[in-house]
C-alpha cells in the first residue's frame, strides 16, 4: 500500500446510464479502505456499468463520486482475461508491467501466489480456464495499488481458487486497501465473511 493515506470513495445520488436508457439512480454509498463491497444483481442489472463508472471508465449519468481513485490507484479486472495466448503466463505478467511503467521484481512471487508457479513458462493459450483467471488476478500481487475493481471475478474459479481469492482480498483489506467486486450470485463462504454487499435491482 502506498504510504500516503487513501481516501474512502463517497457515492452521492449516483445515476447509470446504458447508452440512453438509465439503469440505477439515486444511488448513494461510502467504501472506506479495509472495506470490500459485493455488488449483486441479476443479468442487465447494472453491476459492470456501475463498476465502470466506480471506476472511472464510464461517467455517470448523474451524481458525484469523492475520493474516486487514479488510474495509478486502482486494479481494474474485466470479463475478460486480457492475455496473449502465444506468450507465457510469465511473460503475459512482464509484458503487463512494462506496459503500465510498473517494475517485473514481483512476477515470480504473484504467480507463486496464485498458484501458478509450476504454469510460468507455458504459453497461455495451453491453460485451463481457471488458470487463465488465476493468472489474470496475479496482476493484483504483482503490483500494490490500494483500490480492486474486479468484474466477476469467480468466473472459472474452482474450490481452491475461490480459497485464493479469498486470501488476496481479506489480505488486502487487512493492508488498508480496499475492493469492489461484483457476481450475480451469492459468495462462498471463504469469501463472504466480512463484505459487504450492494443487491441491484431491489
């Protein structure tokens, strides 16, 4: 975690938008650091769209955000993975630091971390589905920055890396850092104890 203090991010009388059509309003909230927020709805809820614009990818169609976090804050998850299946997961993980002005000393220990260090010189396109997502969250190790945004991040997670996860968030959270994710469907248990949860659509 970086050594100046993060602020907590402030959601005032936020409004959503999908091209023209309004899918949240009036939506207001506080996530302070050491906090983890579960955003669930069902499919066109509004969960990505409201996890872009947290993020800031997307602006709001109403509201202010406070404390909204830098693109040098924040680790951003997507649906999708974002690897080169020629390259190795290794070299996928240099390649993203490099990309971001990041130094590669963590790669190794991120990948070990997520259990992927016996994986490191295979080329991604040769991994299962979980292990492209496992190699996907090695990012968050890689490199500290104190906000996640992870879009369904459970998705191709087996048992064990559902565990994984779980260690990486409540890790983080214990450091001072703090998560959004979101997921249609109710957390594990190894992941639920102590988040908070946002229900859509209600």
């Amino acid at each position: 975690m970086p050594d100046s203090p993060v602020s907590a991010l402030r959601v005032h009388a936020l409004a959503v938008a999908r091209g023209d059509r309004r899918v949240l309003s009036d939506l207001s909230f506080t996530l302070a650091p050491g906090e983890i927020l579960h955003i669930r709805g069902g499919n066109g809820a509004g969960k990505t769209s409201l996890l872009e614009v947290l993020c800031g990818l997307r602006a709001p169609a109403a509201g202010r955000i406070e404390g909204q976090p830098t693109a040098a804050q924040r680790h951003w998850l997507g649906h999708k993975n974002a690897l080169n299946p020629v390259l190795t997961v290794r070299e996928n993980l240099v390649f993203w630091c490099a990309l971001n002005g990041n130094d590669a000393a963590e790669v190794d220990a991120a990948l070990a971390r997520v259990g992927l260090k016996a994986q490191r010189h295979r080329p991604c396109g040769a991994l299962s589905v979980g292990q492209r997502r496992r190699a996907a969250l090695a990012r968050l190790c890689a490199v500290s920055r104190p906000w996640w945004f992870l879009d369904e991040p459970l998705a191709g997670l087996d048992r064990a890396a559902v565990h994984v996860l779980a260690d990486l968030l409540h890790a983080h959270a214990r450091a001072g850092g703090a998560a959004v994710l979101t997921s249609h469907q109710a957390l594990p248990d190894a992941l639920a104890c102590g988040v908070r949860e946002l229900e859509l659509g209600r």
